[in-house]
C-alpha cells in the first residue's frame, strides 16, 4: 500500500512536470501533426495544443495510458521487474491528476492579468445593464392617458397647522 501511495505522488509531480514542459513547447506534438496530417489538416503556427496541453479529458487519459502502457511493456520486457497492473492505475491516475493541478495552479496567472480583468468587469457591467433594461421594461407602469379635466380655480382654504388641528380634536389644551 505505501509503494502504491508513493507512486501515485510521483506520478502526481510528473503530470505537474509534463504539463509544463508541454506548455513551453509542444515540438513533438507538431512533429507528429505534420506527419500524419496533409497541409490543409495541420494545426496553425499559434496553436498551442499538444498531447496533454489544451486536451480535453478523454484525449488526456488516451495519451497517459498510451504512455504507460509502452512504460510497461518495456519494463515487464527488459528488467525481471514484474509490475502490478494497481501501480501503472494509480501512476495514470496520479499523472491526470497532476495535470490539472498543473492548469488549475501553475497557469492560472494568465487569467488573472489586469486586461483579462477589465474584460470580465465591463462584460458583467453590460449583463447587468441589459438585465435592469428588461426589469424596468417589465415592471414600469405603462402611462395612460388621461382625459383631460377642466381645471377651475379653486380658492386655497388656508390650512391649519398640525398643533391647531391636535386642538380642534381635543387632543391637547
């Protein structure tokens, strides 16, 4: 059990370590693109995909256990080492954990510069201003017209204050 905890931590730092190295350059990722695609399939000089950066998640555990599959048949082939099939799982697992530790954590700064901030702020000030438009156009009360009265001049009775109306009541003395 130990030896099984201590591989999946080593393979937790190699999906860190993959990842990275696979974010810097992806040559051997373009390597294969050019061989096995024509000229219109290739991927575009700017695109920075490779077998385990920007992948999703199925493409990411093909190419990990592709990876450790041909690691096991070299080792079962050429060392007397006969390895359990629990170690290379919990290596897969540890190497896919790690490479989303790696994009969660190591790459995370990318998203955190200043510009990406003023885009988010001003596109949630316009989801707010368009979602207090559609309020006010609900709830607003539709103005109706109203007929028009004849207006008389009425005498302005002059009002009395507060303590003089308490006195007429009987309130206060």
């Amino acid at each position: 059990m130990t030896l099984e905890i201590i591989i999946f931590i080593l393979s937790i730092l190699f999906g860190i370590a993959l990842y990275w190295r696979e974010s810097k350059s992806n040559a051997i990722y373009r390597f294969i693109n050019k061989l096995v695609y024509n000229d219109e399939l290739q991927m575009k000089p700017d695109n920075r995909k490779g077998f385990i950066h920007l992948q999703p998640f199925l493409m990411r555990l093909v190419y990990i256990s592709l990876l450790f599959i041909v690691a096991a048949i070299i080792l079962q082939y050429a060392t007397p080492i006969q390895a359990f099939v629990q170690y290379f799982v919990s290596a897969i697992v540890g190497t896919l954990i790690g490479t989303y530790i790696a994009s969660a954590f190591l790459f995370a700064r990318n998203s955190t510069k200043k510009e990406n901030f003023e885009k988010v702020f001003d596109k949630g000030k316009e989801m707010v201003e368009d979602f207090t438009e559609d309020v006010k156009d609900r709830f607003e009360p539709k103005e109706q017209p109203t007929p028009e009265t004849k207006e008389t001049p009425t005498e302005e009775v002059p009002k009395k204050s507060a303590r003089d109306r308490l006195k007429d009541k009987g309130m206060i003395k």
